[in-house]
C-alpha cells in the first residue's frame, strides 16, 4: 500500500542521497576536510508529501477494511437465510406428516393472500421474502396442526405442490451450500494469506527495531564523544544543527514504526475478527454437511427398501417359475400315463370282447349240453329198464366235467369284469386329474402373467424415476461447474489482489530499510567527519592547512540542509 510503501520519491531520495553521501566522506574526498560538503536534511517539502501518502494510504486500508467487513456481514446474512430456510423446510415437512382433522382451518387457495401459501410458492423471491406461515401468523399453528379433511374437491393438489416446492427449495438449498463452501475456502486462503503477510510484517518490524535500538546505542556513544572533544563554535552549531537533522529522522523513523506498530494491531484484530467469522462459518458448514449425511442416509434407505422389495418381487417369481417348472415333466408323464390306460382300455375291450364270444359259445355249449342231457335222460329212462347204468355213469361224469367247466368260465367272465370295471374306474381318476392339472397349469401361467407385468410396470417406473434421477444430477453437475469456474475466476482475482498487496509491502519494506541505510550512513559520516575534524591527518608537506573565522563563517555550506 502507498501507506507502508512511502510511495516512489523515497526510492529516489535513497538513490540521490547515497552518491552525495559518499562525496561528502571527508575520507574519500580527494580534498579532504578543507572543500567537503556537508550533508543536507530531507526538505520539508518532500516530509509532507510523504505525510500525505502515507494518509492517502490510510484511506485505502479503511476502505478495503470496510469492504471486506461488508462482505463478511453478507455472507453472515446469507448463511442466516440459510439456516432459516432449513428451518422452514422442517416446519414444513412437520406440516405435511400431521394428518389429524382440521374442520375450522380449510386449506388455501392459490388465490388467497394466507401466509402460508406465500410461505411455500414464493420461494424464488429471495431469502429475505420467504416466511412460514407459523411465524407470520401465530395462532394458525394452535388452531390447525394437520391437512384439513373438509376441503374442497379442487384443493388436493395443494400437498404436491407443496412438495414440489419443497424439492425445488432442497436443490436451491444444496447449490447455496456449494457456494458457500467455495466461499469458505476462498476466505480461508485469505486468511492464510494475511497470516503470512502479518508475519512478514512481525519479522520487518522486529528488525526495524533491532536496527533502531542499535542506532539509538550509536547516537548515545556519538554523543559521549563528543562531549569529551571540543571544538570551534561554528562547528558546534554545525554539529548541532547535524545531529538536529539526524534527530528529525530518527523521530520520522519511530513515527514510521508506531505506525507500523499500530497497523499491526489492525491486522491482528483484523485476523481475529476474521477467525472467529471463519469458525463460525465453519460450524454453520459441518451442521449443513451433517444434515447432507443425513438426508443421504434416507435416500440410502429408501433405494435398500426398494431394492429389497425388487429381490423379493425376484425371489417370488423364481419361485413360481421353479414351482412351473416340473409340471411339463408332469404333463409327459400323465399323457404316457392316459397312452398306457388307453392301449390297456382297448386290450380290455377286446378281451370283453373275446369274453363276451367265448360266454356265447359257452353259452350255446350249455344249451346244447342241456339238450343233449335231456336227451340222454330220456334215453337214460329208457335205458334203465335196458340196465345201462355203466353209459349213465359215463353221462354223469360227463355232465359234472361240464359244470366245472361252466363255473371255471363264469368265474373268469366275473374277474374280466371286475378288471373292465377297475380299469374304468383308473382311467376316469386320471382323466380328472389331467382336467385338474391342466387347470391349475392355466392359472399358474395366468399369475406368472400378471407377476411378469407388474415387475416390467415397477421397472419402467424405476427407471425413469433414475432417468429423471441422471437428469437431475447432470444439471447439478452442470451448476457445481459453472459455480466452480466462476469461483477459479474469484480466486485468481483474490491472488492477483493478494499479489499485487504483497508486491506493496515488499517494496514499502526495502524502501524502509533503504531509509535506515540512509540514516545508518549519516550517523557513519558524522562519526567519520568529528574524527577527522578533532583528529585530522598529517600533511605531506608539513602544513597545517586552517581556516579563518571569516572563512569559516562564509562557507557555502546550506545549514537548513534544504538547498537544492
């Protein structure tokens, strides 16, 4: 700053004065103590030239002071928004989870002035504009605690749009969150940053001081020297008016360090001004991002539970699919099945068939037997007054050989029935069965059908729902860079700024120790000129060289030390 740097005629006063300086040693002048120059003061002229930068430079500081102080004051003004803002989103989500009655309080219309519709849709008009309905009206909250059950028909998008509302006033919340977290890193390179520079400015005072005190311990020994030398009274008022000049600088000196001394203290006030907005800052941050890990958490959740009830939406179709999967097996094996009851319904048949033939004829063989024993009991009855018992004997074996034959074949007619009947029996059981499995075959692929459907309707909405997701990501993304961008922009103007200040100080420290170079070559050529004026060398030639008193009053030596 011009205030520290002491502007650019100081640089050049350094640079004219040291030449001179160095002609005026009356030890490397080749005219020795006889035709030196004395050394002149600094003009006054140029004193409060410098005066005024330095006030100029003053002014500066304050404004940028005030500027950062306006900026900090605003960035407390946005994070109280903020905070407010989170604030009503809970109040607000306190009042959509009430469900209780409210029969005096009907909901509002987008028409009507209440504060609570303002509240919720007048969120794009700024932090300052955006209050609950809670805090505009106070007894509202007593009278209504929940969504209001007698409203009218047309008034039940109102929860929707307030939730919509709500989703856009959490986007805008996390892209105010993002730009103050780029704020607060910038605020913390600058705060870096000043801390540097502060102790660089600790390090150049602690030197400028040690400079003086050694300076101030030189004058003390010029002075204990000169006290014991003595001399002529002209060079006494010259002394005087010397070490006066040399005096005016050290005052200029120790001004120029109280005045760094005092900037210091702003500077560490202004630090810690600045760390304890920093901290602040930085607590409103880690309860902003705990909230984010919060809310995070949530949608966690919620994706668990949907994924969850995705798997076993999953698990339940494979097992249907698994219980499906045998009933083809099943289907082969009763189609084998009817095949085999079939073939063996139509061997039946044509055993009944064979049987049926085989009972005519045995039939017919009964009819003819019984007629022929008819025949053979007439023939029997004659014969018996003829004395033929031996032929009835043979009729009689005869006719029991036939009987058992008739029982064997009624018997075997009985278990051909009975297997007619049995395999009757077996092949209506699995002609039900078969209608059965096909029917339940039928609703198996029915609810395999529907499953399928309502697991494709639950992935397209989960789909979309993540392509609306992606959207809404890449437009963040989108946000965070150009917010990014613009706050790169920001910084390197900061450290530009930050540059160029440092530049300033730097310049204001070399200028300053150019100054204590100036003073430290002056007390040198005092010391050097009182001790070759109360000590002078030998002349080659034996003579003394002197100065008479009208000599030495009409010297062209300038003693206001302001000549040009």
């Amino acid at each position: 700053t011009p205030r520290l740097g002491g502007g650019s005629d100081s640089r050049k006063i350094v640079s004219i004065e040291n030449p001179t300086m160095c002609c005026r040693n009356p030890a490397v002048s080749p005219r020795g103590v006889l035709g030196s120059p004395l050394p002149r003061g600094p003009c006054p002229a140029e004193i409060q030239d410098k005066l005024n930068t330095y006030e100029t430079s003053t002014k500066q500081l304050e404004q940028q002071l005030g500027c950062m102080e306006s900026e900090v004051r605003s960035m407390k003004v946005e994070l109280a928004n903020v905070q407010r803002e989170r604030e009503q989103l809970e109040q607000q989500k306190k009042l959509l989870k009430c469900t209780g009655p409210c029969a005096p309080c009907p909901c509002p219309s987008p028409q009507d002035g209440s504060p609570i519709f303002q509240s919720v849709t007048g969120v794009s008009s700024g932090y300052d504009g955006q209050m609950l309905s809670k805090t505009n009206n106070p007894g509202m909250g007593s009278s209504c605690s929940g969504i209001c059950i007698d409203q009218p028909p047309g008034a039940s998008s109102c929860p929707q749009q307030n939730l919509r509302d709500l989703r856009e006033q959490y986007a805008r919340l996390q892209e105010d969150y993002k730009n103050k977290l780029c704020e607060v890193s910038c605020l913390r390179t600058d705060f870096e940053k000043i801390k540097q520079e502060n102790r660089k400015i600790r390090d150049t005072k602690e030197k400028a001081e040690n400079r003086l005190v050694d300076l101030e311990e030189r004058l003390k020994k010029f002075e204990s020297e000169r006290t014991k030398f003595g001399g002529s009274r002209e060079q006494m008022i010259e002394d005087k008016h010397r070490l006066m000049v040399a005096e005016q600088r050290h005052k200029e000196a120790l001004e120029e360090l109280e005045e760094l001394r005092l900037s210091n203290q702003d500077y560490m006030l202004q630090l810690e001004d600045y760390r304890n907005k920093y901290l602040k800052a930085q607590e409103t941050v880690e309860e902003q991002s705990r909230q984010l890990d919060m809310m995070e958490m949530d949608n966690a959740r919620m994706n668990e539970n949907v994924t969850l009830e995705i798997g076993r939406v999953k698990n339940q179709f494979q097992e249907k699919l698994a219980e499906l999967a045998p009933l083809p097996e099943i289907l082969k094996q009763a189609q084998l099945k009817l095949q085999e009851c079939q073939q063996m319904r139509v061997l039946a048949e044509r055993n009944s068939e064979e049987l049926d033939r085989e009972l005519l004829g045995a039939k017919d063989k009964i009819g003819s037997l019984s007629s022929q024993l008819d025949n053979l009991r007439s023939e029997n009855a004659m014969l018996k007054g003829e004395n033929g018992s031996d032929r009835l004997d043979d009729l009689e074996n005869k006719i029991s050989e036939l009987r058992n034959e008739n029982e064997r074949l009624k018997n075997a007619v009985s278990r051909f029935d009975e297997r007619e009947a049995d395999y009757e029996e077996k092949l209506e059981q699995k002609l039900h069965e078969i209608v059965q499995l096909s029917s339940e075959n039928e609703l198996v692929r029915q609810d395999a059908a529907r499953q399928v459907a309502r697991t494709k309707e639950r992935c397209e909405t989960i789909r979309r729902a993540m392509q609306d997701q992606i959207a809404d990501m890449e437009k963040q993304l989108a946000q965070c860079r150009a917010i990014a961008k613009a706050a790169q922009k920001d910084r390197d103007e900061i450290r530009q700024k930050m540059q160029g200040q440092i530049n300033r100080l730097s310049e204001s420290f070399e200028q300053a120790q150019g100054r204590i170079r100036t003073l430290q070559g002056h007390v040198n050529y005092l010391k050097t000129s009182y001790s070759n004026v109360f000590n002078p060398p030998a002349p080659e030639d034996g003579l003394t060289p002197s100065l008479p008193p009208e000599n030495m009053s009409s010297s062209p030596y300038d003693r206001c030390d302001c000549a040009p």
